[in-house]
C-alpha cells in the first residue's frame, strides 16, 4: 500500500464510494483519451510510480493502465481541479486508450446538438 500526501488528500472531495474522476489526456496535443476512476491509492501508486494507475469499478482492483494491452500511459503532470472534485491526468498515451482498440474512447459516438 502506498499512502498518498496527507496535503493531497485533505483536498480532494470523493464520490461516496471514496473515488475521484480522472480524465486522461495525451500531454502534447490536448487529446482526450479517457476517463477513470482513483481513489487515494490508485491517485498515490500513480505520483510514486510515473504510470497511471485507477480503480476498477467492476473488477473491485487496481490497474495500471497497459499492464496487459502494452498501451501504457506515461504520466506527464497531475492537476487538480478548482473544486478539488476531478484530476486530470496528462499523459504520453502508447497505443490506443480505450478498450475497443480506439486512440480514444470518445471516438464513437457524436451527439447532435
């Protein structure tokens, strides 16, 4: 178990279940890649180690992101919204982001407004 900075955790505001959203986003070109999920742990493993780490909702586990797919996401620069309530993660993205084998997750699907 890694512990997270006390100063770091006194400013982030969770969801109930103890997590914070945290977007991805390629370092270099503004890029969205992603958006998971952190709580204190995954926020520290992923600090101390340089790789991004999140909260698996449906699993109940940690995963650094590449572990298995090889697209890893080499961590630039963490920041910390206004509210304290978002991070976001700037990242040097290898290979695809998302599950479906996309760049981004949010290549799929446009909505007309």
């Amino acid at each position: 178990m890694t512990d997270l900075d006390p100063a770091i955790a006194a400013r982030l505001k969770r969801t109930p279940d103890g997590l914070v959203p945290a977007i991805a986003q390629q370092y270099d070109t503004g890029e969205v890649l992603m958006l998971g999920w952190m709580d204190d742990e995954a926020l520290a493993r992923t600090l101390t180690s340089g790789r991004a780490t999140y909260w698996s909702r449906s699993r109940q586990e940690y995963w650094a992101k590449g572990d298995t797919s090889g697209h890893v996401q080499h961590v630039r620069e963490v920041r910390l919204d206004c509210d304290g309530d978002t991070l976001l993660l700037k990242v040097d993205q290898v290979g695809a982001a998302c599950h479906t084998g996309d760049r981004t997750c949010f290549d799929a699907d446009q909505l007309d407004a």
